[in-house]
C-alpha cells in the first residue's frame, strides 16, 4: 500500500481549516566549492589601517557556500543582498506556508540541509545518525528535494516581535561543514503579517547578521577569523539604512564554546516586546529579531562586546542617512572606464533650470565592496559652460598603472559656479553621487562609505 506524505497531509488540513490559500515556496539551493576571502579591501576599514597580524597572512580560504539559482536549471544565480556574506539565501515562509528546496550538492562532499524551527518528516530532516532518512547526505553531483512545513510553532509566538530567525545548515559532519560555510537563516513571519515575499508588512528593512569564530588552521591564531557575515575588519558591506525606517535585525550565533558573542550598536538601541537593549546575547546556534528605528545618522560602529573578539576583527560599521534635501543640479548620463584605451569619460547633464559657468567633478575608487579609496588626482580638469538643460563630455587621460584594480568609480560633482554668480557646492560628502561598477550587475548603493586615502583638494 502506497502511504501519503505526511506534508501532503499537512497541506490539506491548512486548506480545510483555514480561509485563507497557504503558499507553496519554491528554493533552488546549490552547494558549492569557493574561495572566500574575508576582508577584500585588505585592510581595518573600521579603523583606517591595515589589518593586523597574524590574519593579514593570508585572508583568502577555500569555503563551501549554499548560492540560490532562479529555478530548476541552476543556471542562473539569484542576487542576493551583499550584507549576507557567507550566508546563504534567506528561506522565507508565513506559517502555514509548504516550503520546498531543490538541492543540488555540486562541492566534493557530501551534505544536505538541516532547517530549524520547521516541521519535517524523516526523510526531509537533512541529518545523518541511525536511522537517516533520504535527505540525510546528498552525493556530491546528486539531487534531493526537501519538503518542509512552517506550522504554528515555526513562527512567532506570545510577546515575540511578528518574524523570528532559525537557522539552516548540514548535519553530517557538524561543526566541520559549518565550518566550511554552509549555513544560512530562514525567517518565518506570523499568519497574515506577511508580504507575498514571505518579509513581514510591519517593518521597512531586514538585517541578518551571524557572529562566528571561523577556524582555517585547527585552533592558531592565524587562522581564527572572528567574522560578522564571514568579514572582518569592517569588510562587511551593505548595511545602510535611511532615517525614519524601522529596522528588524536578526542575530544569529554559531561555532563552539568559544563562540559567546554580544552583539553591540553604537549610537542606536534596539527593542523587542519585553525592553530596550543596545547590546544582547549569543549563544552558539542561538538566534534572536530585534527592531530598530533608525533616527540617528551618521555611521556607527557594530561589533562583539567581548573584547578579544573585537580585537581579533569581529567588528562592522552600520549606517543612517538622510534622504536628500534637495535636487541635484547635474545628472550623470553615462560614463566609460574600462572600454576606450588611453581615456576615461563623463557625460553630465545640466538640470539645474540655468546655465553653469564652470563645474568641477570628483571621482574616488572601490578597490573592494566596502573600501572607497580617494586619488590624488580626484579632481577632473576643468569643464566648460553648460547651458540648462545641456548636456557635456569631459575626459580625462587613464591611469597607466592601477586601473585594473578599479572596482567601481564613484563620481560627484565638487563645486558648480553658475552665470548668474551664484555658487554651488555639496552638503555632504558624496552628495549627488553615481557609481559606475566594472561588474555591471552589482546592486546600486544608497550612501557611499566613508572614504580612505583622503588628499585635500583645491576648489
């Protein structure tokens, strides 16, 4: 006699009892050999220096990491936010909801995937002890689709904020595999709190954030990289936020003993139902959803409490900006970099509403995601008369040393001198910025970070 899956059973119950339709989420999850590096830019951008030893060594590992592609194929990756890191792709689910993953294992091990706080059936548990179920060890090269289910005890329960964070990682091997980079969140949102993206509707912006000691070489110092999100240094790029919006930060803790992580914001604190915190625990595997409304700008320092792992680099940088206050004058209508020999350039647009006499333009360099490295010669050569609404081409001879190190050009204007005699000149560092990245594909920024190398520059 063939026997029912049990998740088919569940479904069925959900549908009977309740109005509303439960969703069936679909996941394309592959598990794949990297090289991860854990600070790109090679320095303390916390701080403005270069990383201390003994981990400035050697920052580049051979990782395994869990990539979401966009459907069955695994062809074509999805885009993840940038500020996830090593993480993998955030599961999402509203309770009630059937919540399926397409693993594909393409590393040279075996694994699978283990969720937390989701209702499973032995077959679809993702760990391997007597007696293992199906989905227990993927071969490498090999299939499994897991079925899981978020039931009321997935999600919130009394007090709790409307989304809670669990963890998902492999169970064979344990710490080994995590170890190697194969973990991720999952976030479960209450009934009828959720958008359709699973997000919940009460909040502007989410943040998960993991704090773990990564071990490269059995326990030496050197290879003891206390990361957030598998950066350190502050090479954690990607969490910016715009004044006014209320903010849900999942933590996540993982590792061993060692791992006792308390997390820190400056200049803001969190809450959830029960108090007002603005540091908070970890324990190994723990997990905890806090809120955040962002009021205060600037950029602010996001770190481990204990002070060994502050100082080993498990430290970041948050930030809080303001919407702009006003227009732009200039808009930036194209720009090349890497295709012409021999020449940069720029073209700008006048928007102003009247006609600019002269304009002087700032370019500054990502040599990595997070680190914005001001040139000597930042300033381009003088440009000419531009009348409103115009348009204009400026250029500049390429560096013939460097240039391929160039990441990304971050471009705004510096002072615009108007024919009426009027003057304009920024706020703000940045302000009117547009990047152009040799990666056309990556995300676009909302703030610049601060910049580093700094050289004055005439008006």
């Amino acid at each position: 006699m063939r026997t029912v899956p049990w998740w088919s059973l569940a479904i069925l119950l959900l549908f009977l009892a309740s109005p509303a339709l439960a969703v069936t989420r679909h996941y394309y999850i592959a598990a794949e050999d990297v090289t991860w590096d854990y600070a790109p830019s090679g320095l303390n951008l916390v701080e403005g220096r270069p990383i201390p030893q003994p981990w400035a060594k050697q920052t580049k590992w051979q990782k395994v990491r869990y990539i979401e592609y966009t459907d069955a194929t695994f062809r074509v990756r999805k885009p993840q936010p940038e500020w996830l890191g090593i993480l993998g792709p955030i599961i999402r689910g509203e309770v009630g909801d059937e919540i399926v993953v397409d693993f594909l294992n393409r590393s040279r091990s075996s694994h699978g995937i283990h969720p937390h706080g989701l209702r499973y059936d032995k077959d679809n548990e993702g760990a391997y002890y007597v007696p293992a179920g199906r989905g227990s060890l993927v071969s490498p090269n090999a299939r499994f689709t897991y079925h899981w289910f978020a039931d009321a005890g997935s999600g919130p329960g009394p007090g709790q904020l409307s989304s809670v964070v669990w963890w998902y990682h492999p169970h064979s091997a344990g710490l080994t595999e995590i170890n190697a980079g194969l973990m991720g969140p999952i976030i479960i949102t209450a009934k009828g709190k959720a958008r359709a993206d699973g997000s919940p509707k009460d909040v502007d912006r989410e943040f998960v954030t993991s704090f773990m000691i990564f071990d490269e070489l059995r326990g030496q110092d050197a290879g003891l990289f206390h990361a957030i999100n598998g950066y350190i240094f502050g090479n954690l790029p990607g969490l910016v936020m715009k004044k006014g919006e209320k903010v849900r930060w999942h933590l996540m803790g993982m590792g061993n003993e060692k791992d006792l992580h308390t997390p820190h914001w400056h200049g803001m604190t969190v809450s959830d139902p029960l108090r007002h915190m603005d540091v908070v625990e970890l324990l190994p595997a723990s997990t905890l959803s806090v809120d955040m409304v962002a009021d205060n700008p600037g950029v602010w320092m996001f770190h481990c409490h204990v002070a060994d792992h502050m100082e080993a680099g498990m430290m970041s940088t948050f930030t809080i900006y303001e919407p702009p206050a006003r227009s732009c004058p200039l808009q930036f209508i194209s720009a090349n970099f890497w295709n012409t020999p021999g020449k940069y350039s720029v073209r700008v647009k006048n928007t102003s509403g009247k006609p600019i006499k002269q304009w002087i333009l700032t370019s500054e360099h990502f040599l990595a995601p997070q680190y914005l490295h001001r040139p000597f010669d930042a300033n381009w050569p003088g440009s000419g008369p531009i009348a409103a609404g115009g348009e204009q081409t400026v250029e500049k001879d390429s560096y013939l040393q460097g240039g391929d190190s160039i990441l990304g050009w971050a471009l705004f204007p510096r002072k615009i001198f108007y024919e009426d005699g009027t003057t304009w000149v920024p706020q703000q560092h940045g302000e009117c910025f547009q990047v152009y990245w040799r990666d056309q594909e990556h995300p676009d920024l909302m703030v610049l970070p601060p910049s580093l190398g700094e050289t004055a520059q005439p008006d």
